[in-house]
C-alpha cells in the first residue's frame, strides 16, 4: 500500500509533466515557426516602405540611373531579392536574374494580388531559381492607380537553417526543464507520501490495539496539524478504551452476582450474553449464540419471549423447569432492538400457596361438619331453653351460621383458584339470567322498602361464558347491593360496545369511604365492619367476584361517594 502510495502520486506528476513537455514540443515549433514568418513579413513591410518612393519614379519615367543596379545594391546590403514589375507583368528588374530571363510575372499569386491593389505573402517553390522562397508582393500606385509591383523575397532555406538551430536549443532546453521537473516531482511527492506512510502504520498500529502509537511532528503545516490531532486523539482512545474496560468489567461483575437469571436475545431470539445464574439454571456452559428455546425447553417460556418479540413491548409470565418454577420477565430494548430476559425462582413461593391453599381448604372441610352439627344442636335446643337463656343461644346460633358462612367462601375461593382457565363457557343470556336473580332479592327488598330494577340494552349479543360462574357474580353483587341499600332503588344495567358486555349493578345505599376502595377486593377485608357482623357478612363476596372476573380475562370496578351510593361495573370479553 505504501509503494502503491507513493508510486501513484508520482506518476501522476510524471504524467502531466511528460504531457506538458510533449505538448511544447508538438506544438511549440510550428508555433514559433509562425511567429517567426510573421517577424520576416514585418520585416519586409519595413522594407518595402523605405524602398517605394525610390522604385516609383522608375515606373513613372523619372528615375535617374539603372533600376537594376539600384535593386542589386539593395540585395546586397539587406540580404533580401527584389523583383520590379509592371501593370502588365513584365519583369523589369531583378536583383538575382536577367529580367530577359525570365517569364511573365502576371500569374504569380502574389503578384495577381498585387496587380488588384492588395499586398499578399506567398511561400512556394521558385521556378527561376529552383529553391523555396518566401514572397511578399506590394503595389505601387501613382495617382491611384496601380503602375507596378515591387516583390521582396526570402530564401526559405536560409530561415529553415535558422530556425532549426532554434528549435534545437528549444527542445534541448524542454529536456532539461523535464528532467528537473521529475526530480522535484521526486522529492516532492516523497515528501508528501513519507507522512501519509507514518500515519497509515500508526492507525493500523491503533486499530490492532497499541494505543502507544505515535505520529513524528517534523513536519510543518497541515501534516503537523495532523500529527498533533491524531496523537491527541490516540491518548484520548487509550483513555476511553481503559474506561470502557473498567465499565465492562463492572458490569460483569455486577451480572455475576445477580441471583436471578439474565440473558439478552438479539432480534432474532438468539442468546447474545448471559450471566452465571442462567448458565446454572439452563445447565448449560455456553448458551450464547443459541437460540432461547434451544436452552430453556418450555413451551410457556417460549410463548413469553415470542410475545414480547412480536409486540416489541415488556412481557411477563412462568413455567416451569425441572423440578423448579421460574417467573420470566421480558424487557424490549429498542435502542439497540434486543431483549433482556430475567428468571426469577418462584419456588418457594408457589410451594408456600400451595401448602396455604391445601390448608384452606382441608380446614375449611374438617370445620363444616362439626359447625353444621352445632348449628343442628342449637336448632335442636331452641324449643328447651327458656327465656333468659335463649339471647346467648340466638348468639352462638348466629356466629355459627356466620362461620359456616365463611367456610363456604373459603371453598369456593379455593374452588375459582383450582379452575384457573378451566371454566366451562358456553352462551349465556345475561338479561335471562338476571331475572330469577332479582326475583330471589324480592322479598328482601320489599321489606327494606326498595325497588329492584332491570335495564337491559334492546338486541345484547350472548355472552360466552361459565354461567354458573357468571350466576354466583351477579348473586353477589347484588346481595351487597340489597344488605347496603336502607332506602331507595338497586339497578342492574346491561350493555356492550366494542366487543365488551358491560354489567353495571348500582344502588343508593351508604356508600364506601375514598381510603377503602382500593382494598374493598381483598380478602376478609370489610368497609364497615359493624355493620357487616350484623348482616352476617363474610369480607369474601366481592373477592370471589374479582376472581370470577379475572377468569374470565374481565375487569372490575367500582364508583362511589360515602352517603350516595355506590355502582359495580364488570365488563366481560364478548369472544
């Protein structure tokens, strides 16, 4: 590359240094030919006005002595031939020849030029003296009118001899101006190609990692300028290049504690980095360059990263490998349109619900066959005890209705946790269905002096659905409604727009305080606790709502002010 560098630029200079010189030397000569010629002409135009006022008088019969003793003096003082002719061609004198010698001039060029009043230079082939010459024929007039010609003429050898000793010393002189010149090229463009050589191994030197590469600042000028740059610029490299080395080191550092597994896919799901948790929890050495499922062989795990590659959003869920259960979360990250996959062990976790949940429920088995015997003892008691005790056993009678009440949620609860996603759907007529619900509240209702309403949008789509499921949603609903409810009116509303059925169930009661609403889903958690006790409540309704809801991918919620009412809405995926 240096060579090639070096040889390139000199080679262009010698190109058009050799160009140049070739085209002086094509050219040149002819040129100065010319120029030349042109001199001579003048020369002779010189001449031939000096010369006219002593030849006219010849012409016109005035002139004293011979002619052609005065045009030979002439030739032999100047070196030049001069020919005088009349208006009808006739030679009359001729400074090299006898004018009896020689032939009617009539029909030379120059002198048919003459002859019509206009001066004309001829260059040809002298048949008189059989030799070239060059011409320059200029009329005489007396009176304005043409009398004669006077002819002056050159020996084109003679100039030929001279002008080829000229050009010799030109062309000689071309050479040498050549050769000089491709010498200067020579160490003009090794003076370019030594720096631009010192920079090009230094940059190679930089690009394979030798940040200690310096450039010589000899040089003035721009190279100078240059070499100061990019000396600079490599101790700024070196700098950033052994913080870049510290940040890595850091972060990998950092990736190496991290309990959770972390692996990173590029945008074609292949494991581009990943730090020691993932390795163990995969079991593999060297996951990078394959692809995630290759690693992590689960279906649900799979799903989660497709997910978020296709929707170019965060995505979340689990699965489970081997005997462990892990939470995947999955970052986008569009800058450099990569995902950050994070593998939490849920374990644990999952092992404590399931022991929880299998808790529940075995207590909630083992405590519903001696409460329905008690409550069966007390029924049993009521019509033998007398007056003073029978408050305590009105008591004991209402606490355990109010236990086995809970047993009964508890199970259910459980029962909603086992389905999960098994729900059995089928078309379920909302506005069917809540009439014999309403009906079951009638009496309740009358008795509190409310009014039970149905609205139902005209032409509502069927609802795929668990109806059973949907039944025990909306008996909650509005049992909560109808215990909370002293006066006034509970609505339930039905309506669906944009793929969603909405059921709205609202009524004028006490409503909930601001600071409740956000709990009022938990579990056992109750707004107004006195007054639940005295309704028998359980603090489980509404959240084995929510969970029906959520199976059912649905959303729920709830509007109120304390002392206005309070309105339920629960909208429900049509499909």
């Amino acid at each position: 590359m240096r060579k090639s560098l070096f040889f390139r630029v000199f080679l262009g200079y010698t190109a058009v240094i050799v160009f140049m010189a070739g085209a002086v030397a094509l050219f040149a000569p002819g040129l100065m030919r010319n120029h030349f010629i042109k001199q001579q002409s003048a020369g002779l135009e010189h001449l031939e006005a000096l010369l006219e006022p002593s030849v006219l008088p010849y012409l016109e019969g005035q002139g004293s002595g011979s002619l052609e003793d005065f045009v030979r003096m002439i030739d032999r003082k100047t070196g030049t031939r001069l020919t005088v002719i009349n208006s009808d061609g006739r030679v009359l004198a001729d400074s090299a020849k006898e004018p009896e010698d020689m032939e009617n001039h009539q029909n030379r060029p120059e002198i048919f030029t003459a002859l019509q009043g206009e001066p004309r230079m001829s260059i040809r082939f002298s048949a008189t003296l059989q030799r070239d010459m060059m011409y320059m024929a200029f009329p005489l007039k007396s009176g304005g009118r043409v009398v004669g010609v006077l002819r002056l003429s050159l020996f084109m050898d003679a100039l030929d001899r001279f002008f080829d000793g000229f050009r010799t010393d030109v062309l000689e002189t071309l050479a040498l101006a050549t050769l000089l010149a491709l010498v200067a090229a020579f160490f003009f463009t090794r003076s370019i190609s030594r720096p631009i050589q010192e920079f090009s191994r230094a940059a190679a030197r930089v690009a394979a990692g030798d940040f200690e590469a310096k450039v010589s600042m000899w040089q003035r000028g721009e190279f100078q300028d240059f070499a100061r740059s990019f000396n600079t610029m490599t101790e700024e490299l070196k700098s950033s290049f052994q913080e870049i080395q510290l940040q890595s080191e850091e972060l990998t550092s950092i990736l190496g504690s991290i309990e959770e597994g972390l692996c990173v896919l590029d945008a074609d799901g292949r494991i581009i980095l990943s730090n020691g948790s993932f390795r163990r929890i995969v079991q593999s050495d060297r996951p990078e360059t394959k692809h995630s499922w290759e690693v992590v062989r689960s279906s649900d795990f799979a799903a989660t990263v497709k997910k978020a590659r296709d929707s170019r959003s965060a995505a979340a869920g689990e699965f489970s490998l081997g005997d462990r259960v892990y939470s995947c979360s999955v970052s986008f990250l569009p800058s450099r349109n990569r995902f950050v996959v994070m593998l939490h062990d849920v374990t644990e976790f999952r092992n404590l619900e399931r022991v929880k949940k299998d808790f529940v429920i075995n207590v909630s088995h083992e405590l519903k066959t001696p409460l329905t015997a008690i409550k069966g003892f007390i029924e049993t008691m009521e019509p033998t005890v007398g007056p003073d005790s029978r408050a305590y056993l009105e008591i004991v009678k209402r606490n355990t209705e109010r236990l086995i009440a809970i047993v009964g949620d508890l199970l259910v609860l459980s029962e909603l946790e086992e389905k999960g996603a098994r729900l059995e759907k089928e078309d379920v007529d909302l506005q069917a269905l809540c009439g014999p619900i309403l009906r079951i509240f009638e009496k309740q209702a009358q008795d509190k002096g409310l009014e039970l309403a149905l609205e139902a949008a005209p032409g509502l789509p069927a609802l795929k659905a668990d109806p059973y499921e949907i039944e025990r949603l909306l008996l909650n609903l509005v049992d909560n409604a109808v215990k909370y409810t002293d006066k006034g009116r509970v609505t339930v509303r039905l309506a669906s727009s944009a793929g969603q059925l909405t059921i709205e169930v609202s009524d004028t009661g006490l409503g909930i305080d601001e600071e409740h609403i956000p709990h009022i889903f938990e579990r056992f958690y109750v707004a107004d606790k006195s007054r639940s006790k005295k309704l028998g409540g359980t603090g489980l309704g509404l959240a084995i709502a929510k969970h029906i809801v959520l199976a059912h991918q649905g959303t729920i919620s709830v509007k109120s002010r304390l002392g206005e009412g309070s309105t339920f809405t629960v909208s429900l995926p049509l499909s």
